[in-house]
C-alpha cells in the first residue's frame, strides 16, 4: 500500500502545464489588470488560493487520489475472495478493508467529486466570476484533505475503522470497538461533512444569486437546477448523519448511553440517522453526475435537450421522494408491515422521475444526430449499465425480495450498478469531454476508446456474476470464501473482472495525464457547445469572465457566436478592473435582475490555517488530550474572527458604474448581501440537526428498552426561566440594534454588547440546569438526551454571544452605517433562531419529562 | 399572493412535496405511537382506532395538497402561457403540485389493507 | 421479475441503438410522447402491478396471531447461535424444528447486531439487542438446511453459521430431546 500517503500533496498535477506559457498571445490592460487582481500568488502563496477554478481542480484531483486508493482496497478485497479458503489477509485486517472500501469511495471520493465539478464548473455556467464565499470553498477543501488524511494515515497504522462503513452500533461502540479505530471513522468523516455542508451553503447561495444579468429561473443551466436541488438535500441530509456521529462519540468518550440498550438507548436510532443520511446520499451522487449527462448529450447530439421544466419538476420530486426510502435498508430490523409499505412504496415511486429523465435523455438522442465519440462511449456505457442497477433497486425494493436478498451479494452487485453505472461512468464522460475545458488542449481518443472497454468489460465481468453469487446466498462482508457452495467460480470470475477494469482506470489515468502534457491547442469551443462555460478563456483565467455577459436565452452562445471573444474586449459588465477589488455581480433570485456589485475576498491563508486548528481540535478528541481542546476551540474562533476583518467597507460609496451605463450599489450597502443568504441556509441544516436530535429523544421514548429512566427529570424553575427570559432578551437586543444603526452607531454597539451578555447568560442557564438537574446523564438515555437538548442551548448562546460582540466592534469600527447594516441584519438571523431554538428546547425537555411515564402503558 | 416572477415560487414548487413529507412524518409517528400503545385493540364500529387515526391524517394531507393544487391551477391560468419566466414558475409549481398529490394518494394507500402492527 | 426486467433493458437498449444507428430517427416524435409514454405510463403500469403483488405477498408472509406455530427462540452472540425451546432446553449451532408446521423464531437480541438466515426457508430478521423480532418459517419436508448470520458482526462474522434440522413432526419431539441431552455438557 505504497500510495496512501499521496493525498498529503496538494493536488495541482495541472497547474505547471497551464502556467504563464499557456498564456493567449494578447492580453487587453484591462485583462492584465484583473489578472494581476484574481491570480493565486506562487510558490506557498499557492495554499492561499481561494480561486475556485484551482481547487475545483484541486478537489477533483483529491478525489481521483481518494479513489486510486479506494480502488486499491478493492482490489485487497478481489484477491482475498478470489479464491476458497484464501488466507491472504485475516478477517480483522479484511474488515478494515472493506470499511475503509466502502468509507473512502462514499465520502473521500463520490462527494467531492462532484463538488470539484460544480465548483469547477458552475460560476462559469452561471456567468460569474466565482462563488459566494471563496474562503469557505477553500475551508472545505481543507477540512476534506484532513479529514481524509486522517483516515488514510489510520489505515496505513492498521488502526482503521472496521465496523464496517454504516458503523453499526453496538459493534461500534466502546464495548465491541475498543481501540480507536471507530473513533477514527466518526471523526475523520464528520470533519469531511463540515467540508460537505459548507460546499452545501456555498453552492446554494451561490446558484440563486451569483449569476449573469437576465439569466432567469427558467434559463439557468440544468446543471445548476440539478446542484441547487442535490446542495438543498445536503443541507437537510447531512445533518442527522453529523448528529449520530456527534452522538455516537459522546457516547464512546463520555459513556452517555444514546445507543445502549441497557441503559434506555437503542442501536436501532444509529440506523435510521444513518440511513436518513445514506439514502438521500445516493441520489446526492447521483443527481450531479445526471446533471452533467444532461449538460453533455444535447451538445453530443447536437439537439436541445426535451423537456427542460419537466426536468426541473421531476428533479425537484426526486429530492423529496428520496428522503422517504430511508428505511429500506432496515427491512429486516422488525418493523410493522404497513411501515415497510410507506417506505417500499416511496422506493417504487422514486424510479419514475429517474424513468421520465431517462426517457427524456433517450428522446434528445434520437431527436439529434449523435456523434460517436469518446464521452459519448461513456454516456452509452452508463445507460446500459444504470438501467441494469435500476432495474435491481426497483427488485429490492420489494419486501419479501429484500428479505432474501438483503446482505447478499445481490445487494453489493445492485449498488455498484447503480453508484458506477451512475456516477462513475458520467464522471469519466464529463472528463473527456471538459479535458480541453482546463487544459486548452485538443481531445486524443485513441486511449480512450481502449480504456473505455476494458472498464466496461471489466465491470460487467465482476458484477454481473455478483448477482449470481448473491442469489446462491453468499452474505456480505464474508472474510473467506467457503468450498462447496458453488460460490467459488463466480467470485474467480468477478476478480478477474475487477482486475481488467483496475487496468482501464489506470489506462484512463495515464491517458489524462498524457494529454494534460503533450496535447495541441485548441480552439475555444470544441464541442460547439451553446453554454456560458464555454464562452471562457480555455484554459479559464483566474477570473473566468474578462466581462460579465448579459444572457437572454438558455444558449447564449447560440445567439452569440463570439461571445467569447467579445467578453475578453471587455464588451459587458465589470470589464474594467478599479480598486483591487474582485468584482462579480449579484441577481434577484427569480428573475436575474443585477442588484449589486459584490467584492470577493482575495488569496488568504485563513482558510488553511482555520482547518488546521480545527484539525487540532479533531486530533485532540482523537488521541483523549482533553485538556487541548477548549485551547483548539478558541483557536479556531479567533482564525474565524479574524476572517471578518478582510471583508466589509468602512465607507459609503452609493452606487457605482458596473460597465454598460448600469450603476449598483455595492454589497455591503444592500439589505441581503450572500452572507445573509448564506446564515439563513446554515440555519436551515442547523434546524435540521435539532430536529433530528429532538426526533431522537422522541424515537427513544417510544421504541427503547428500559424506559421510562430510573428517575424523573426535574427542571429547576429560576435557571429555566433565566433560560428563556435571556434567549429571548437577546433576540429582541439584536433587533434593537438594527432599528438603532441609523440613528447611532455607538447606540446600536452598545445593544449589541447587551445582546452578547444575555446570549452568555442564557449559556451559563443552560449549563446550570443541566448541571443541577442531570447530574448523572451517564445513568439513563433520558439523562443522556437532556443534556444533549441543553448542550445544544448553551452552544447556541455561546456562538450568539460571539456574533454579538463581533457585530459590536463591526459598529465601533466603521463597517456599519446606515446604509450598511447587513452585518447586524445577518447576525439577527442568529439570535432569532437561537431564541426559538431555545423555547423549542425547553419545551421538549418539559414535554419528554411529562411523557417518559407513558412509556409504562406501551405494549412491551 | 406571491408575485409571478418572485422568488418565492421556489417554495411554492416544494409546497406539495412538503405536505407529502408531513403526511410521511405524522403517518409513521402515529404508526408507530398507536403500536405501541394498542390502539389496533380499540374498536371504533368495525374499524380499529389505529386504522382510523392514520386514515383521517391521510386524509387531512390530501386535502391539503388537493386545496394547493387547485389553487395554483387557477393561479397559473391567469399567468402568461409561452416560455416566459412567469410561464414556466407557474407550470413547474402546478406539476410538481400535481405529483405530490398521485404520491401522496399511492404511497399511503396501503393503510387501506395492510394489518398494522405485525 | 428477472423476465420483466431483462425485457425493459433490452427494450431501452434498443432505443439507444436506434438512436445511434440512425440519427435523426426521433425527430418527429413530440417530446410530449416520451414524458407521458415512456416516463409516466409505462412505469405507471409496471411499478404498481409490481407493488401491489408484493405487499400482498409481504403480508401472507407475516406471522399472523391465531396460526398454530411451534416457537423456537433463538440467541445469536459473537459468534455462536444458541437455541432454546418450549421445555427450556437449549441447543448450540443446530435449530431443531418440526417439518411440515409453521414454526416462528423470536429472535432476541444479545450483545451486537446479528441476523437469523435460512436461505432456502425464508427471509432474514435481525437480531438487535433490545428487541425480540419474530420470523415464520416452514420447511415442507424433513432435511438438513444450512443457516447464516447475514449482519456483519465482527472478526467471527464468517464463521457465525449454524444448522437448522427439520425432522418429520411426528418424531420431532424425541428428536429434540435426545438432541439436547447430547448437548448436556456444554
């Protein structure tokens, strides 16, 4: 396992190629200007890019990494099965591999893939110079790389996780999985779903706001329809996954008793938070790798897409439906019948979206004249390949079907068709099809062709017999293969066939990396795409458009052949750098008229250094230096603070030119700025994680064993209403403040530092009445909850009463006038949902205690 | 009244999907609550407590997606037909209304047969 | 429903091959068609044939109260499958069971996950700590069928297998209790 420590290097394998001899001949002054503006710096100043062409690119490169090494474990796990009785490795180190297998290709490899993609790709879609928050984006990029070296590392020290990639408890918890390899997991993957949520914000923001004048909902991309919906389901699908994991540590570290069933927990509330994660995660993989099929084939078939609202309305279901297929992973944990049929049927139900797009793909390709080529070869292979894994999900959500075939190999045959055939396959098309995109070379196909079939052969080979396997009743997850089952040819077969497609990868690799070398120029628009992104400089330049386009239609560059060559004379909005300042424009959401300027932040090291300290933080938790932890806390609130200090004016300007006689004001002087927009979808994943959490307690309640609790919980009364009364008191400062920012500054400041006591005060309240009232949460489920529920409280206050004071000293500095109030209308966002969130948690703990002696009149 | 071209028909186009995953949320809670607490043993007529919990929320819920169907029916009547940014909010917000109410209808009529609580 | 499905693919492959081997073939089919043809009706029809059939059958499944079962509990630990029967005896790695009569496993739940498989007598059901899940099973004729625990369980989880015996329902009882008397000492 030589190559596990290759993700330690940054990914910039295309970075040298595309240096300052790519350059195009003539740049205009403008051109230089911006560029000298937007360039990442060299040499370390490199680690500073915010720039979301690099690390788009570099998360993508990340990913292949992730999946090389994912591979690898694949193919661990084909040579240990290839034959009976083999003795390759043990069953403790096989069950790291096929935990790290599974662990690595979901959360290492297939999320930021696509997130590498639509950061790559969507400002350029869109029309806009970058993203909302370029920091964040390079935050998250951070938090994946360690997060995911954590993980490596832990593999390569033969300490992985190995309870398997759904970590079931209680075989994963302290009991059965002493060392720290579970901790390993549930830290290493939550630090890469703070990068996952932060990409979910990102993305969200930036699709509704950060787009060309006169792009409307109805002319945008598809493939930014298609990012919008899978980033809402990631701010509502990841937080009960980050709420388990959260859960299940406490549970391994402070013995708080949320899965034990000896103590009023349950195993089974492991399962639905990681399925009510898990299974939308599918259709998060898959709905961005539709996406880009939906970018590729009316341009491969040289016909407009059918049926583009259709899309939008059968995407928008398939978001939702998804949610509710969550338990058909547990068909088998005894659950009532009629329960099973809610889930069953939605599992039915949701193949016919995915039915209308394929058709509606179908349709484009027969309505055009496709040319064979080697994206379209992919697109081909995934067609076929979907439908099959399709075709077995639609199987397996049937009841008695699942009940035979559930943890066969039935099941790892269905889902490699579906995630390969569905996400893998569209990504290696949308690699050959955007290669010249970020090299500025022209495609060379004779590689591929020949990479193409030994993938396809390959996979066909090793998971079309899988089913077999799995129907002769071979389980899951088997160390050994037994004689005299009629198990042992077909898992021959499936290695074999896992080793040609090894081969094709490695193909397709050496192919990239070939033609990133020694490929000729091409010209701007190879494909003949009709689309923004391809209106850019290839390769891009740092700020993608040297003027930003004015669009009327949903194939700009149909109705403007040189488009591209009229941006870089700086023909459009923005094309005249002034101040430094990274300009891009910002739209109302519906309709794309341009409402303000926004400044973008530049290259920072913050972002790294933040990570690092949360990284700190993790590794603190991880090797039980307790006592570093708080200092990594406030290390990490200081770098974020700090943040602060790089954005923002402390001037009015009024309104200024954007190019094209329009004048806007700039984003520090509107009401919602991105940063309002962006804490309000934070909220949103937030409010997400509390409702899990409550659901938590409630499930708890209902189906645990040993409940009601040994004693019941009472809240004292002073500190619960000094709870309430000073959560309140703070939402209602906050307020205050902003009515107050017109009239004084000093004023609202002064409101503000009031709102940051109350917010404290509300904090310590919390930790009072959980001191008081839980003194043991160790004892009981019930206790172990009701702190949680209060923990959560005090957090809450603790950050409201950072945002407070920082929105105190944004008044004392400057930053805020009457004209720029965002940054307190943005941190009321805060202290308004914290307010409710409080009465929400007190109300549940009320309620619970009220209801945990109804458990006694429940049927055992 | 929302605008025709007004952000806000985002949240319209999710409305009825929303219901539908209420109705998901109050059916398998009430599911789950009535089982363990025996409302299949209670008889109301011939029907059980249990059964007729869970038939008057999906009942409720279709109600509810059927009322937002027909009101965004008569809403995108009134909107401008064509491509138009108006066009296509009010289109995509009744057919998505539209599919909440088959979903809603299919995924819950198995309440119709199936027993409870086994 | 292998032949169903194998029909669709063949069906969406022909399609992707006409729309290779002759562009332009669909131009004139209004995008209409394929919405309301091959993305609604068609799995329409499918789907809720299919859903129909299986909860139907998921429900003859079920152990309804009222049927005369035999009841076997069954206490799978890591990594050994220990059963127990009416009488209070127990047995280690062999469920004995009578042949022809329904008979239902209350599976219970002991230290971590597990779950009770008889391939060729029916379903799975997971043993999870906490709860008891009930499984019916019959085997039509006496014989020897082989036995998994299908939920990964730890570094034994490949060799957590046990057998279940069907012996003919009139001996059955003999059966059993010579079979645990030989299993006395452990």
């Amino acid at each position: 396992m030589s190559q596990v420590d290759l993700p330690l290097v940054p990914g910039d394998v295309a970075e040298p190629a595309a240096g300052e001899a790519a350059l195009p001949p003539k740049l205009t002054a403008a051109q230089r200007g911006l560029e000298r503006i937007w360039a990442t710096p060299p040499g370390w100043g490199r680690l500073s890019s915010v720039n979301h062409t690099v690390l788009g690119r570099r998360f993508i490169v990340a990913a292949f990494v992730f999946f090389a090494i994912g591979g690898a474990l694949a193919m661990l796990i084909r040579a240990q099965l290839a034959s009976p009785r083999s003795a390759f490795v043990g069953p403790d180190v096989y069950n790291q591999i096929f935990t790290m297998h599974g662990t690595v290709m979901m959360f290492l490899f297939a999320i930021p893939m696509f997130e590498g993609l639509a950061i790559y790709l969507l400002p350029k879609m869109l029309g806009a110079r970058d993203f909302a928050f370029p920091r964040l984006t390079a935050l998250g990029f951070w938090c994946y790389l360690f997060g995911g070296s954590i993980l490596i590392a832990a593999l390569v020290m033969g300490v992985a996780p190995d309870s398997g990639w759904f970590m079931y408890t209680p075989l994963s918890s302290n009991t059965y999985s002493p060392g720290i390899n579970a901790d390993v997991w549930l830290l290493g993957v939550t630090f890469v779903e703070i990068s996952a949520v932060a990409a979910a914000v990102e993305l969200t923001v930036s699709i509704l706001k950060f787009r060309a004048p006169g792009m409307t909902l109805a002319t945008m991309p598809l493939f930014a329809w298609y990012i919008l919906v899978t980033a809402g389901m990631m701010l509502v699908g990841f937080p009960p996954l980050i709420l388990g994991s959260i859960l299940l540590e406490l549970e391994r570290a402070a013995d708080l008793p949320f899965f034990d069933p000896t103590r009023g927990g349950d195993p089974l509330l492991w399962q639905h938070l990681f399925w009510l994660f898990g299974h939308p995660e599918v259709y998060i993989i898959f709905l961005p790798a539709a996406g880009i099929l939906t970018t590729m084939i009316p341009v491969l078939a040289r016909r407009e897409i059918l049926g583009y609202s259709w899309i939008v309305v059968a995407i928008t279901a398939l978001g939702f439906l998804s949610f509710g297929l969550w338990v058909h992973h547990m068909f088998t944990v005894g659950i009532p019948h009629l329960a099973l049929s809610f889930f069953s049927a939605a599992s039915v139900l949701v193949a016919v979206p995915t039915g209308v797009q394929i058709f509606l793909w179908l349709g484009t390709l027969m309505a055009g004249r496709p040319r064979m080529s080697v994206p379209m070869l992919f697109v081909v292979g995934f067609f076929l390949i979907f439908v099959c894994g399709g075709l077995t999900g639609v199987m397996l959500a049937i009841v008695p079907f699942d009940w035979q075939a559930h943890d066969t190999h039935f099941v790892v045959a269905h889902l490699h068709y579906v995630l390969v055939g569905g996400f893998v396959f569209p990504m290696l098309a949308a690699a050959y099809y955007y290669l010249p995109h970020v090299t500025g070379r022209e495609p060379l196909y004779g590689v591929g062709k020949l990479a193409f079939w030994l993938i396809f052969i390959g996979f066909n080979a090793t998971f079309l017999v899988m089913h077999l396997t799995g129907l002769l009743g071979m389980p899951r997850r088997w160390a050994v293969v037994p004689e005299g089952y009629g198990w042992d040819w077909p898992n021959l077969v499936s290695s074999i066939g896992g080793f040609v497609m090894t081969a094709g990868f490695a193909l397709f690799a050496a192919d990239v990396l070939f033609q990133i070398r020694f490929g000729k120029r091409s010209k701007p628009d190879p494909w003949g795409a009709e689309t923004l992104e391809w209106a850019t400089a290839i390769p891009p330049r740092p700020y993608a458009f040297a003027a930003i386009p004015a669009v009327s239609s949903r194939t700009p560059l149909r109705d403007r052949p040189d488009l591209g060559a009229a941006l870089e004379r700086g023909e459009g909005y923005l094309a005249e750098p002034r101040n430094g300042w990274q300009e891009t424009l910002v739209v109302s959401i519906a309709d794309g008229q341009p409402e303000h300027i926004a400044i973008l932040p530049r290259p920072t090291f913050l972002p790294l250094l933040t990570a690092l300290a949360i990284g700190a933080f993790v590794l603190s938790l991880l090797f039980k230096l307790y006592w570093f932890s708080p200092v990594a806390v406030l290390l990490v609130t200081g770098l974020l603070l700090a943040w602060s200090g790089q954005t923002g004016q402390r001037q009015d300007h009024g309104p200024l030119s954007a190019g094209m006689g329009l004048s806007l004001p700039l984003h520090a002087e509107v009401e919602r700025p991105a940063t309002w927009w962006g804490m309000l979808f934070l909220l949103v994943a937030d409010a997400t994680l509390f409702a899990s959490l409550m659901f938590g307690g409630l499930f708890l309640w209902l189906v645990a064993p040993g409940w009601p609790g040994p004693a019941p919980l009472d809240l004292p009364w002073a500190p619960a209403v000094g709870l309430l009364v000073s959560a309140i008191a703070a939402a209602l400062l906050g307020r205050a403040a902003l009515i107050a920012v017109p009239r004084s500054t000093r004023l609202a400041a002064a409101l503000l530092v009031a709102a940051a006591f109350a917010h404290a005060l509300a904090a310590g309240c919390a930790i009072l009445i959980a001191a008081t009232a839980v003194p043991t949460p160790t004892l009981h489920a019930h206790m172990a909850v009701s702190v949680a529920v209060l923990g959560y409280a005090a957090l809450h206050g603790a950050i409201g009463a950072v945002l407070a004071g920082l929105g105190a000293w944004r008044c004392l500095a400057g930053y805020v006038s009457a004209k720029r109030s965002a940054d307190v209308r943005t941190g009321a966002l805060w202290h308004d949902y914290t307010a409710v969130a409080t009465l929400l948690a007190m109300g549940f703990l009320a309620g619970l205690g009220r209801l945990a002696p109804l458990r006694e009149l429940a049927s055992p | 009244m929302i605008g025709q071209r007004s952000a806000a028909n985002l949240l319209l186009l999710t409305a009825g999907l929303v219901i539908w995953s209420s109705a998901f949320v109050a059916l398998y809670a009430a599911l789950s609550v009535g089982c363990a607490f025996g409302w299949e043993a209670v008889r109301i007529g011939p029907f059980s407590l249990q059964r007729l919990v869970l038939v008057g929320l999906w009942l409720v819920h279709l109600g509810l997606v059927a009322g937002l169907v027909l009101w965004m029916w008569k809403r995108a009547r009134r909107s401008p037909d064509g491509d138009g940014l108006a066009g296509f909010l009010g289109r995509t917000s009744l057919w998505a209304g539209l599919v909440a109410l088959a979903v809603t209808l299919v995924n819950y009529a198995p309440i119709l047969g199936l027993s409870a609580c086994l | 429903m292998l032949a169903g499905a194998s029909a669709i693919f063949l069906f969406v492959s022909a399609l992707l091959a006409l729309a290779l081997l002759k562009p332009g073939i669909g131009a004139d089919v209004p995008p209409k068609r394929w919405l309301v043809w091959g993305g609604l009706a068609f799995p329409g029809v499918v789907l809720s044939a299919l859903l129909v059939f299986a909860l139907a059958t998921g429900e003859r499944l079920l152990p309804h109260p009222g049927t005369q079962a035999y009841t076997v509990e069954a206490l799978p630990e890591q990594w050994l499958w220990r059963f127990r029967y009416p009488g209070g005896g127990e047995s280690v790695g062999t469920l004995h069971m009578p042949a022809g009569q329904p008979v239902d496993v209350r599976v219970i739940g002991t230290d971590v996950i597990h779950s009770f498989w008889v391939p060729r007598l029916g379903g799975k059901i997971d043993a999870i700590p906490g709860h008891v899940n009930t499984i019916r099973l019959t085997a039509d004729r006496p014989g020897s069928y082989g036995g998994v625990c299908s939920e990964f369980c730890g570094t034994g989880h490949t060799g957590m297998i046990f057998t279940a015996l069907a012996h003919e329902a009139g001996s059955f009882e003999s059966a059993l209790a010579a079979a645990i008397s030989g299993e006395a000492p452990r």
